[in-house]
C-alpha cells in the first residue's frame, strides 16, 4: 500500500503576520496522516485559483497570474520530491520520508553530512566512545578527501584510502576501525534510499573487503601475577589503588575498569556482584546476560578499603564516577582512572 499525497490549505488556524492560512502537504498510510509544510501562506480565494488555474480571470494582472504560477509550482515540486521519496523507500515510514524531504540533494549525497547527523545522535544516546570513533574516522577521511560524495566511494578508492592510512603509519587494525563507521554510514544511505545497492556499495565479497588483523592474545605468567599481588605499596598512594584495582579485574573474573567505575551498592548481593556489561547494554536488550561474580575474601578486602562510605543502593560502589554527571565527564573520568592503573 502506497502513502497518499494531497496538497491542502490548513484552516484550522490562520497566521496573524499575514492573515493568510498555512498551505500543507498531506501524507495518508493506512490509517495515520500528517501534514508537512510548504512554506507558502494563501487566503482561501488564492488557494482555490491556484488549483484550479481555468478560473484565473482574463483580466487579472499579469504579476497576479506569475504569482499563481510559482506557487503552483512549488505545491508541485514539494508533491512530486515525496513521491519519488517514498517510491525509493523499501518500506515506507514517515520518519524516512521526514529525514529527506527537507534536505537538500546537496547535502543527502555528503557523506560528511551523514556523519555530522550519526555523531550527534551517538553523542545523544549517551554513546560518547562510538561518537567519539566515528568523529576520528570523519576527521582522518576529511584529510584524504575534504569533499565526499557517497558516489565517489567505489573499490579503487577504498583500497586508496587504505594506501594512504598505511602510508601514515597506521596500523591494519586502525584501517578496519576507521573503515567500519564508513560502512556503516553507506549502509544508512542505502537504507533511506539516498543511494542504490546495486550501483554504490563497494563493501563485500568481490568488491573491497575491510581488513580484520589477528589479535594476538598476551598473557601474563602466574609469576607475573603473583608479583603484581605481592607488590608493597604505600598506603593511599596510586600505587597501592592501582594495583588493587588490577587484582579486582582479576578475582572478578576480568571484569573491566568502566565496570567497576559503574558498579553501584544495588549490584553487591550478599557474596556476590551483579553486573550486566556497560560495552553490550546496548546491543541486545532483551537478552543481555548479567553476570554474577563471587567475592573470594581478597577481593572483599579491596571493595571495603576504596568502597564509597554512603551505603545508599543507588551510589556508586567506588568514587570513581560522580552522581549525577554528564555521559562525555563519565567517559573522560573512567578514561582517566584507566590511564592512571594502566601506567
């Protein structure tokens, strides 16, 4: 089932500046209508002559007549942009067919665009680290090619791309990072119907494949293990926290520095820790696996030296993080409280 479309004058209420009625085009799907704006405002008399131009009289003005013209125009330009909108639509929603029929063909093919719209909406859901890869990846391609259109995104110059960022030192998974948010921006245009499958998608079998370099797993020895937990540090220096910190992660079975800055006194239970990973909150919500972690007497030890003295459920269990802050000041603490174990 197709949208129907109808451009209308909105009586409901009219504009004082201009005593003049809202012209409006109508959307209908299914049972479900909106209107969007023209941006042209008519009496009723006007808007009648307008859609019905054999009514125009012969000896109205010329300038009259022009005007009728261009306003007719523009009703029909607004109709037939939605129309083709919708017919490149896979599956017709009003939030695809809001999203282009007010941007511009200019900017619907940058690239750049599309990343600037992805980063805000990473950056509003609270997604500060996914923001903050695909503004590195923007940037690093803005340097190799300051304008982008997504038809210039063929297989020749990815694989350019990919010379240039190995060129500057980057590493093989450097490339696969910057290059996924890419994909990923081709895949959304694709999705609004801004650019064909079949003719722009350079990505995949056949075509240019993202390079997915090995990650080499390293371990410490048990003696390296047993050095760091026998280290004498200074009481209440860094030293002595960050090496408490890293024998958290390591009793509680890895878990991570972002973790243990998120826990809070509702995620202690008896002997144990409940915790569902911040890194995979996101992707699965209806079956994020929570993890439970038992808390052997050295880990327990920990806890009660650097835990948060107001045992309030909702506080956090450490005072890494502060209540109530924004997502970019948490990112920037935990970011700074693992600089300071790491090193």
């Amino acid at each position: 089932m197709n949208p129907l479309l109808k451009i209308l004058l909105d009586t409901r209420r009219i504009k004082q500046k201009t005593s003049r009625y809202p012209v409006k085009l109508r959307v209908t799907f299914g049972k479900e209508q909106k209107l969007y704006p023209v941006n042209i405002d008519l009496t009723t008399e006007e808007f009648n002559l307008v859609e019905n131009p054999c009514d125009v009289p012969k000896i109205a003005a010329v300038a009259f007549k022009r005007q009728l013209i261009e306003w007719r125009m523009k009703c029909d330009s607004i109709r037939v942009k939605a129309d083709k909108i919708i017919n490149s639509l896979p599956d017709f929603t009003f939030l695809q067919l809001e999203k282009r029929l007010y941007k511009n063909a200019q900017s619907s093919t940058d690239v750049y665009q599309y990343y600037a719209e992805t980063i805000n909406k990473k950056r509003s859901n609270a997604k500060i680290g996914t923001a903050g890869n695909y503004q590195s990846n923007m940037n690093s391609l803005k340097e190799f090619s300051p304008k982008l259109k997504f038809r210039d995104i063929t297989v020749e110059f990815l694989n350019d791309y990919e010379n240039w960022l190995l060129q500057h030192e980057k590493s093989i998974s450097t490339v696969g990072i910057y290059l996924r948010p890419l994909r990923a921006i081709v895949n959304e245009a694709i999705s609004e119907g801004v650019i064909s499958r079949d003719t722009h998608y350079a990505f995949g079998k056949g075509k240019y494949q993202i390079p997915a370099a090995r990650n080499i797993k390293k371990a410490l020895t048990k003696e390296e293990i047993k050095l760091i937990m026998a280290y004498n540090a200074l009481p209440g220096t860094w030293w002595e926290k960050a090496r408490d910190f890293f024998i958290l992660s390591y009793l509680c079975n890895g878990i991570n520095i972002k973790d243990i800055a998120l826990l809070k006194y509702k995620n202690l239970d008896g002997d144990y820790i409940y915790f569902t990973r911040a890194k995979t909150q996101h992707t699965n919500r209806t079956s994020s696996t929570q993890i439970s972690v038992y808390i052997i007497l050295e880990a327990r030890i920990i806890i009660e030296r650097w835990k948060n003295t107001d045992t309030n459920n909702e506080n956090f269990l450490f005072p890494i993080l502060e209540p109530n802050i924004t997502p970019e000041r948490e990112q920037r603490l935990i970011q700074q409280f693992t600089k300071m174990v790491n090193k």
